[in-house]
C-alpha cells in the first residue's frame, strides 16, 4: 500500500530556507521564513515567559491531559486580549474560545464549525494570502473563492476590487481576513474599510473569519485588533483564529485559540460543544506548556506588564528596520521603496519579478519567495547593505 504513493516537493518556503542553510556563503540572508529574529539573528525568547515558565516548572505537579477545552486562564486571557476588556459580545456571554494547537489548529477548527453549519459554505480569501490556509480550510471539503486585495502597481489594497469582488458573497458564505499585518503582502485595511466590510456582512449575511496572528507588531496590541474588534460589536456571528507564536514567540509551543462571536449565550455554548467535538476528532486534547505560560502571563500584572513592554520593543525594532531598508534600497537604487514603511508587520513584497529573486538567489545568496514576498524581521545592521547593495544589482 505505502508504495503506491510519490514522493512530494518539498514546502516552497520551508525548502528555501532549508537551502539557505546549506548555502556556504558567509553573507547570506535568509527572509523566508515568517519568524521573528534579533540583531543577532536568533529567535528571542521573552523575559515574561522565561519568568512565567520558571515559576510553572517550580510548581507544576502533572503531566496529566488539559481539559479538552484547554486552560481556563489561557482562554479567557486571549478572549480579552483580542476582543478588548470592554467587549459588548464578552459581557453579553455570546463568545466561546477553545485552545488549539497553534493559529494553524484554531483554523482548522473554525473549517470543521463551518463545514458543519453549512457543507456548502463556500470561503472567500484574499489574493493573495497565506499559501496554507487553503490546504487547512479545504481539507473539510469547503470550496473557495477569491476576492481581490493587494494591487502590485500602488503596494497597497486594492479595497475597490475587494469590495467588487466581496459583493457577490452571500448568506452561509465565509469571507476570510487578514486581522492585521497581512501575510504575505503587509497592506492592511484601515479602520473606515473594516466599516464598510461590516456594513456588507449585515447586509449580505456572510460571516467574517479573522485570522490575527501577529496582533501587537504593527501599531500595537489596541490598534492591531481594531479592525475585528469592530466586526465583533456589530456582528452577530463572528470567528476568530489567534496565535501566540508570533507575539509572545512561542512558535514551538503551538499556543493558539479557536474563538466564535455567537449571537446569544445559548448559541455560543452550543458552538463550544461543536468545536469540543470536532477537536476530539482532530487531536483529541490540545498540548499545554505554552497555554499554561501564555495564560500565566496574561493573568498576572506583573508579567503582563513586562510582556507588553517587550512586544512594544519588538514592534518598535520591526518599524524601524521598515523605515532604515527603505532608506537603503533607495539609496542603493535610486527607486521608490516608501511603500515598505507604509505597509504593517514582518512581510512586505518587494515588488521584484521570480527571476530577479532567482538572481538574488544564485548570484548573491539572497533568499526570498519568489514573489518576492520578504520577511522584514530577517534584516539586522550586519546584512541590510549587503541585502539592499544586492537588490539594486538585479533590478
């Protein structure tokens, strides 16, 4: 039986930077994967959570299963979190939360719960988005759509189109968006836009679902869910997907949480049940080392506070690599590259065509998609001449 089946290509950007690792060139850059590194080039790991998993390790009595729902800290701390402490919907009691293993699992989830709803819910996304999340969301069986977005000409939203586009979705459709810092491109809605999307859901019935994993590194934690914060006060159905990987770095942890605005109290428990059981399918129980740390952190003050500051830090570093890259490529080029300190969060397009990032590639070990789709958190002091010197080589 195994025999029967083919090798497959490797993920495009795993493969990428898979290759760059075994690239021998001692200046080369790696901006592939969406990972948020230091000057040094290393993955952080947050003074909060250091703090938060030296106290779990020193008290912690168990390896036994999380509850299947996942921590009770954890959820409320990320329903607040995204929604606000002020959320209508959270002191209505119309939202449900369960914790999944990562942004990638909450997705998953949330297909399972429309999937169930209506089979034949047919799911808008943005052209472009996320490459998986057309493997996660299909693999229930929901069909797609696209609806225009990012316009290669302006570097920005094409919000003409989308709302062109988006006038066709109907009752017992999805419209998938980005909540902020949009993977890949970085052009995100302003607030008057997510006003107008909200005043198409009420009046063509479909339902938002907002993926927001990097909440807190575009203009902060306020502001980042602004946009989702406004669906859910004037929505009666709204579902979330969020992530910790990005925001707290517990990439590895796998700390996400599948949340649904429900229209009452009695809808959202019975959508909790619906997601307990589509998860008891899935994986049955979610892990609990980063629910346990993300939870403790958000319920202490203290560690609160720290953690707000350091992702204030590390917000401000993003922003400010936006601002000095622009600088140096159009120093280097002589070219136009305000864009890339107009756009939000760890990923821009730097508006080359697949063989000039071929180009880079080869000639100056420069990794990027071929899209030209970079990660902004991969520039640091030591390679962002190289990288902008390199840049203006192949244009």
């Amino acid at each position: 039986m195994l025999d029967t089946l083919e090798r497959l290509p490797a993920d495009s950007i795993l493969g990428l930077s898979a290759a760059c690792r075994a690239d021998p060139n001692p200046d080369k850059v790696d901006l592939t994967v969406g990972i948020y590194m230091d000057e040094q080039g290393n993955c952080p790991v947050f003074e909060a959570v250091r703090e938060a998993q030296r106290a779990l390790v020193a008290e912690e009595t168990t390896k036994a299963y999380m509850p299947p729902e996942g921590d009770d800290a954890f959820n409320l701390g990320m329903q607040r979190l995204v929604l606000g402490g002020d959320s209508g919907a959270l002191r209505d009691g119309r939202v449900s939360s369960i914790q999944t293993p990562g942004g990638c699992g909450a997705l998953r989830i949330g297909a399972e719960i429309i999937h169930s709803a209506v089979p034949a819910a047919r799911v808008w996304v943005s052209d472009p988005t996320w490459p998986v999340h057309l493997p996660l969301l299909g693999s229930v069986g929901l069909r797609f759509e696209n609806y225009r977005y990012y316009e290669a000409g302006s570097h920005g939203v094409n919000f003409e189109g989308m709302v062109a586009d988006l006038g066709a979705a109907t009752r017992g459709d999805v419209v998938l968006l980005h909540g902020c810092c949009h993977n890949p491109c970085g052009a995100d809605l302003s607030l008057d836009q997510w006003d107008v999307i909200a005043d198409m859901a009420e009046r063509q019935g479909f339902t938002p679902f907002v993926d927001t994993a990097y909440q807190g590194l575009g203009d902060g934690l306020a502001e980042d869910a602004a946009g989702l914060r406004l669906l859910a006060d004037r929505l009666p159905e709204v579902i979330l997907a969020a992530s910790c990987s990005k925001n707290m770095g517990l990439y590895r942890e796998r700390t996400g949480t599948a949340m649904f605005v429900c229209r009452d109290r009695d809808n959202a428990g019975a959508i909790l049940s619906q997601a307990l059981v589509a998860a008891r399918r899935i994986y049955s129980m979610p892990p609990a080392h980063g629910a346990l740390l993300a939870g403790r952190i958000l319920s202490d003050g203290r560690l609160d506070a720290l953690w707000r500051s350091e992702l204030g830090t590390m917000c401000g570093r993003i922003n400010g690599l936006r601002t000095a890259l622009r600088e140096k490529l159009e120093g280097a080029s002589g070219l136009d590259f305000g864009f890339i300190e107009r756009e939000k969060g760890m990923f821009s397009f730097l508006g080359l065509t697949p063989e000039q990032t071929a180009r880079l590639r080869e000639e100056h070990s420069v990794y990027m998609l071929g899209s030209s789709r970079i990660n902004v958190a991969g520039v640091n002091a030591r390679n962002i001449d190289y990288l902008a010197e390199a840049v203006a080589k192949v244009l």
